[in-house]
C-alpha cells in the first residue's frame, strides 16, 4: 500500500474540471484509490464523490492506493496533482452579446406605450415575431412499485446506457456547431452517469428492495444535498447537472416522452424559467425563433446556443414571462432585450418593418465589409481582427478585416501537456501571416501566468492570481520559454508583415528586457544563417495596466505603437474582476477614469508619432465607438463578427464631432453620464 500527502496547486480546488481529470486518471489504474479531506474518505474513481469533498486551493489531501499498480499510480498521480491537474483554460468569459451586433439597440421595435412589453437582459440579437410557447420540463413521476432485483437492476443499467447514448449524440451534435465550453458541460454530464459510487449506490439500494427509479432519485438527491451543503455556489451549480442527468435516466425508467418531441410542429419563440444545456442544444433549430427565459443570466447556456444558432435570445424577463399563453403572439427582440406581448396591427407592421430593416443592414454592412472606414470627414480608421488561431485567420479578410490587431498566441500553450516546439509553433505563425497575404500580423507574446497555469511550468498557488506572474513577467521569469517563442515568430517573418507586442507590461524595465531578448534571438538567428526578414519588425506594448498608461510618455520615446487591452485596462484601474458576473454591470470601459487613462495615452502617443489602437472589447461597442474615435483612436481591433458593423458605424461618424463629444466624455462623472452622452449623440447624428 502506498500513501501521501498533497496540497492541491490549483487556486480553484478540485472543481469540476480538476476533479474530473483525477477522476478519469484514478480510474486508469487497477489500485483501490481513495482520498481523505479531513474527516471524509472517498473513492477517487468517483468524480461525484470527488466534488462532495469540497476541497479547497492550497488544502491538504491524504492519497491512499492498494493494489498491483499502486507503484506507478502514486508516481503519476502526485505528479498530476502537483502540476495543477490540467487547469489550464482560459477563465471563462462572460458571454455577453457581441456589443457590435446589439448595435442600434436605441430604436425600440416598438414605442413603449402600454405594459405589454416585458423587459430583460439581452443576450443573443435579432428580432423574431411568433407565436409564444413555454417549455415546461414534463415532471416525471418517481416509480416506487418494486419488479425484483433482476429486472430493476437490468432497467435501470439499459437506461442509463441509453441516457448515455443520447448525451453523445447531442455532444456530436454541439461539438460541429457550438463553443467548446457547452460540449465541456455535456461531457460532465457523461462522466457523472458513468460514475462508479452512484450506479453503486442505486444497484445496492435495488438490492435491498427499492424500485430503480426511487433508488436513482434518492441517490442523486442526496448527493445534491451534500453539494449544496458546501456552501460553494460553483459546486452548486454542479446541482442542476445532476439533476439533469437525474432526469435524464427517470424519463427512461419510467417512460417519459422525450422532452424535445413536446414542442409544437410549428416554430415557436420558447419561454422558460429556465433551460438546461441539454433542453436548449436538444430543441430543433428550424422550429426555434428565439429564447426568452423568466431567470438564466449572462452567463447562461442559452446565449451561446441561441448565438451560435443566430436567433434571438433575452434573459431574466423575470415572473410575468410565464404568465403569458401559449400561441399568444410576441415579437421578440434580441438586441434591447424586450418582449412585446399581443402586438396590435400597426406595432406588427412597425416590427415586421424593423426587422426587415435590421436583416437589410446585416447584409449591406457584410457585403461593404471590404470598404475601407474612413469618417465623412475624412479620417481613416485600421479595423482589425482579434484572432486566435488558424481558423479565424483565413475567415478574417473576408469579413472585412484590414489584418490582425491581436493574436492571442496563448492558444498554442494551454490545455496540453507540453510545450509546443520551435517548429510548431513557426509552422502556426508561418500559416496565419501567409493566410492574411501581407496584412499587417500583430502578434502578441504569450500572456498566461496564474489564472492559466501551465502544467509544464512549476509556479506557487496565488492568492490574486490577476496581480501574479503573468504576461511579460512569466515570459521573463522563464527565458527559454519565451526566447522559443520569439525565434519562431522572427523566423516567420519573411512571410507576412509582422507587429510584435508584449502584454501585462507595467514597467519600462520590462519592455527594455524584452526588446533585449528579441534583439539577442534575432543575432542568434542570423549568426545562424536563419532569415528573419529585411526590415526591423514594429514593435509595441499593451496598455492593460494603469502604470503602463500613466506613463505612456515614458514609453511612447521607445516603442513603435500601443494597443490599448481595456479588458483588463478597466479590470486594473475599477479594481473589478473583469470574469465576476455580479460585477459586469459597474465594470465598464466607458468609466471616466478609464477615458481619461486612454486619453493620456493617445496623447503620449501622438506627440511622438506613434499610433494607438484598441484589442479590447469596448472597441466592438457601438456605445464606445464615437468616443475612442474621439479620443483619437488609430486602429480599432475586435472579433470577426464585429467588423462589418463597426466599419459601418466609422463611415457615418462625423470624426470632428466625436472629438467634441471625447471632450464631453471626459469631463463626466460616471460610466452612465458617458453612456448617455453617447445615445444622445447618435440620435442628433441621425437627426
Ligand atoms: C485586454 O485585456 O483588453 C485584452 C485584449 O487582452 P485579453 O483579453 O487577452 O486579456
Ligand atoms: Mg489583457
């Protein structure tokens, strides 16, 4: 028998992911596993079992294997727990809508005259008028009637191998269509219906008596009660996965229709409290109009689904949602989050018409994406892509992009168990500069560090990861890492226009060792007859940190260009974390104090003739764009399905007139005051 002690290195604990990889890595071996956490022992085959014991970051775990691989079971699972267990994604975003496509939210579809319009937060745009029908999870009748051991056990194994079949199917079906993040769910679920300790559980409660279906119920009821007990409300969350996948093998057992099959044959806007991954992927998307939801939030599976299927989605419509009748009438807009209940004829003429105009300026803005933006008074603005990887490098001049504006390199180094090499990663930037046929490449070093820990690198736990060792200062920490990095970019340059820029940089010391470096790898390179282009390669920084902004004229005497990250410009300066769902409302760009950081910065900028663009979200803000032209914004870098819009907004903004607004904005108080401006603005534009 083998035993040790571990402190658990990630910052989360064991979560779900976490705990899964333990999981899946105990159930590799033949060895009887367990883990002690103070007073409980476990199965660590188990990953419910695992989540209930509710460890925490920096905890200390007892790890007990007995069996013929117990050697190299302890070997391979301290090993795995000291390099974090695989956590190494990104933190997840919110998933808000595209601010871009939410653009013209101003005009209502209808005025907002009586009380048949139910408001909420929008989160997937569009405009869909239809007939209004509520999903209601069919309630499952627990079966308590007892068949014999033989028969419940031999139901309940066939059900949950068939509830397993139908989580694959639809994983198959997301993983072609969907976000990596919702398939990742799915794949939770398939792992909690495999999971050793509860088909145990439920097979020793048939054993003494009990129908399957009660026993499954009890067994996944108790664990939910253990979960929730934790007080961890992202464990909790684990709770309607598991009842999910309760229902799931009920609707089995006992004979429920399957949920999808009732819908009508007709399609429909669906209602609901809310809806569950697998509601939402399992409905069909040709009778789906859109998704409006009584709860849910930002963060909910229904904006990615309903986005990816290109429908109109609105959440947290609050009580009142479900008291409208099925086939009622509602127009259904995505992009200010209402729903007008029983339109009269002139407000479904109004809508019919709204729509038909917002379809019509999809299409123009695409088919114009090419155009370059230049104000009617002449100024040009760069519009650029925010990409990362291959695939939206070859899709980003077609829609419109004039190159790339932030390439997340981070993409190469996360979710894998080591390093990529030199040549891997030469042959990526080789096909992304070549796929963008001489467009400027702006590339931008790897920023990970403490929220995205990489397995093969050996960092200490931290308590404020966001202030840790990430972007340049982990590149700088670990000069090898880094010197590979920038040798594979110098080496690509010969095929494309590459900008290089370094992200996190709070200090000029910092970017002064990274210019070294690059200078040192670029002798190196040449003194071993490597090309790496002709020219010297531009490069800058990222504005993320207020130090960096403070002192952008410092900085502007040295670097060929900033881009300004206000992602985490406004994350620093708010001092909000910018992933915190409860925060989302108050963590905005368009803050003053944020305005007035950008300002000193272009100002910096363009005295010594340097240009300034924005990779971070508030760039795809409609909202936000007359100001960072005002302000004096160069180049603009945002996701793909951005740009069309955006270069359209550019082409009927007065540059004079937003710097007179600019002005405006900085003399404001709040976020709020700046927001309001801008509205204003746009409707005198219009007038
Ligand atoms: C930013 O911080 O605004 C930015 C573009 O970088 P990232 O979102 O990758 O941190
Ligand atoms: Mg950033």
């Amino acid at each position: 028998m083998k035993d040790f002690e571990i402190v658990i290195q990630n910052s989360t604990g064991l979560h779900a992911r976490p705990a899964k990889k333990l999981a899946n890595l105990a159930k590799a071996y033949q060895s009887n596993i367990q883990i002690q956490h103070g007073e409980k022992k476990i199965n660590a085959k188990s990953l419910i079992s695992i989540l209930t014991l509710g460890v925490e970051g920096g905890s200390t775990i007892r790890i007990t294997i007995d069996g013929a691989d117990e050697e190299i079971a302890s070997r391979e699972l301290y090993q795995a727990i000291e390099e974090g267990l695989g956590e190494t994604e990104p933190v997840q975003q919110q998933t808000l809508p595209n601010a871009a496509e939410t653009a013209s939210v101003s005009q209502p579809v209808v005025e907002d005259k009586n009380d048949s319009i139910i408001k909420g937060v929008p989160c997937s745009p569009g405009i869909s008028i239809g007939p209004l029908f509520q999903y209601i999870r069919p309630e499952i009748k627990i079966k308590s009637q007892f068949q014999g051991v033989a028969e419940e056990s031999d139901n309940f194994r066939k059900a949950v191998a068939t509830a397993c079949l139908q989580l694959e199917d639809i994983r198959k079906k997301m993983a072609s269509s969907l976000a990596q993040k919702e398939t990742a769910i799915i794949e939770v679920h398939i792992d909690l219906l495999n999971d050793s300790e509860l088909i145990k559980e439920t097979e020793s409660q048939i054993e003494s008596g009990q129908a399957a279906s009660s026993a499954w119920h009890a067994v996944i009821e108790k664990r939910a009660a253990q979960l929730q007990a934790l007080n961890d409300p992202y464990l909790a969350a684990r709770v309607l996965d598991l009842k999910d996948v309760e229902n799931r093998v009920q609707r089995i057992l006992v004979g429920a229709p399957e949920e999808t099959l009732v819908l009508p044959d007709y399609p429909v806007i669906i209602t609901a409290t809310d809806l569950s991954p697998s509601d939402a992927a399992g409905f069909d998307p040709r009778k789906t109009l859109g998704f409006c939801l009584a709860g849910g939030g930002t963060t909910s599976h229904t904006a990615i689904i309903a986005r990816a299927l290109g429908i109109p989605a609105v959440v947290n419509m609050g009580a009142a949602l479900l008291e409208v009748k099925n086939d009622t009438e509602v127009v259904l807009d995505g992009r200010n989050g209402s729903l007008l209940v029983q339109p009269d004829e002139n407000q479904l003429a109004q809508a019919r018409q709204i729509k038909q105009q917002w379809q019509d300026k999809q299409r123009l803005d695409k088919e114009n994406a090419a155009e370059p933006a230049i104000t009617p008074d002449g100024r040009q603005i760069e519009v650029v892509a925010n990409i990362g990887g291959i695939k939206d490098a070859c899709a980003a001049l077609k829609a419109g992009a004039e190159g790339v504006g932030l390439l997340r390199t981070e993409f190469l180094f996360l979710d894998r168990e080591q390093a990529p090499d030199e040549a891997e990663q030469h042959e990526i930037y080789t096909q992304i500069l070549t796929a963008l046929q001489g467009h400027p490449v702006l590339i931008r070093t790897m920023d990970i560090g403490g929220d995205k820990p990489l397995p093969y690198i050996k960092m200490a736990p931290e308590a404020n990861p966001f202030l840790g060792v990430r972007g340049l200062r982990l590149s700088l920490i670990y000069p090898d890492l880094f010197r590979q990095q920038l040798r594979a970019i110098l080496r690509a340059v010969p095929n494309g226009r590459v900008r290089l820029m370094f992200p996190m940089v709070a200090d000029i010391e910092e970017w002064r060792a990274a210019r070294r470096l690059v200078e040192e790898v670029r002798k190196e390179c040449a003194s071993a007859g490597m090309d790496t282009g002709s020219s010297p390669v531009e490069m800058g920084i990222m504005i993320e940190v207020p130090s960096a902004a403070l002192l952008a004229d410092v900085f502007a005497r040295e670097v060929d260009f900033f881009s300004i990250g206000t992602n985490d410009l406004t994350q620093y300066t708010l001092a909000m974390d910018r992933g915190n769902p409860a925060l989302a409302a108050q963590s905005d760009g368009l803050h003053p104090a944020v305005l007035r950081l950008i300002s000193m910065t272009v100002e910096a900028a363009h005295r010594e003739k340097r240009w300034v663009g924005v990779c971070g979200e508030l760039g795809a803000d409609p909202q936000a764009l007359p100001v960072l032209l005002g302000l004096g914004v160069d180049e603009l870098s945002v996701n793909l399905n951005a740009i069309a819009p955006l270069k359209a907004q550019l082409r009927k903004t007065n540059y004079q007139a937003a710097q007179d607004l600019a002005k405006k904005a900085l003399t404001c108080e709040t976020a709020h005051q700046v927001r309001s401006l801008s509205a204003s603005f746009e409707s005198e534009s219009k007038n």
